[in-house]
C-alpha cells in the first residue's frame, strides 16, 4: 500500500475551488484514497491550520468550520501527532531551508515517516523536501 502524507495547502484544495492550482489533482489523491488506491494521512497541525484558513481568510460561519473539520477526520481518519522524535529535525530543516517551523514539521514527519509529503508549498518543494499534487498523481496515478 502507498502511504502519502498530504499538507494543509493540497487539503484545502480538496473544499476549496477559488484561486486554487492542481485541483485535479489533489482531488484526484482524495478519491484515491477513498477508493483505499493509496493511504493519505495528515498531522494533527492540519486541523489548526485548515480551521485557520477557514475562519480567517475564507470566513466560513463557526457551524460550517466545525463540520469541515469533521468530514476531514471521516476522511483521513485520526491526525498523526508531532513525535518528540521529530522536533529537533524540524527545526534542523526549518533553519537550514529558511522555512517555518510549521512547514519544516511536515518535512520532517515525512522524512521521519518515510512517506513522501506531498504539498503545493513552494518553498518545500525548492528543498526537495515535497512534491507537488501533480507530481505525486503523475508518478502514482497517471492522471
């Protein structure tokens, strides 16, 4: 089975038209693992993150975030939590990539994990620490 794990910039493609690129393609991952084609997995910082992006740019009502965040949860099932064990690699990353602290977890449980992370964050994918939406369904999917 193909283990992904996919960061909040492909999740909020997955509800999210407007301004979005690789929307075929991260929707694309969605079904298939769905379909149980791949298993997608996410940190437990996506449900932050997605309500972040939800109630402050996008301006959903309260009711409407919350039951994002559920469906997100039938989806993908429960978030991986941050391990102790992958702290001091995310703030390696972090300071060697000039990153977030945020974006370098996600490369970091990715590497912990030896998953590939899959994300639309330029910066992540400039270090080769990600691939994009369209690279993941191109090498996995043929889409």
């Amino acid at each position: 089975m193909i283990h992904l794990l996919i960061d909040t910039s492909v999740i909020i493609k997955w509800f999210h038209s407007h301004g979005e690129a690789e929307l075929a393609e991260a929707r694309a991952l969605r079904s298939a693992h769905i379909n149980g084609d791949l298993e997608a997995h996410m940190l437990d910082l996506a449900l932050y993150e997605v309500g972040n992006v939800l109630v402050r740019a996008l301006r959903w009502q309260p009711s409407d975030v919350a039951d994002q965040l559920d469906d997100l949860l039938t989806v993908l099932g429960p978030p991986l939590l941050m391990s102790s064990e992958w702290i001091q690699p995310a703030a390696t990353l972090a300071h060697r990539h000039n990153l977030s602290f945020y974006d370098a977890s996600w490369a970091a449980a990715s590497h912990e994990l030896k998953v590939p992370l899959v994300s639309a964050d330029r910066a992540l994918q400039r270090a080769g620490l990600a691939e994009s939406p369209a690279e993941t369904c191109a090498r996995l999917l043929r889409v």
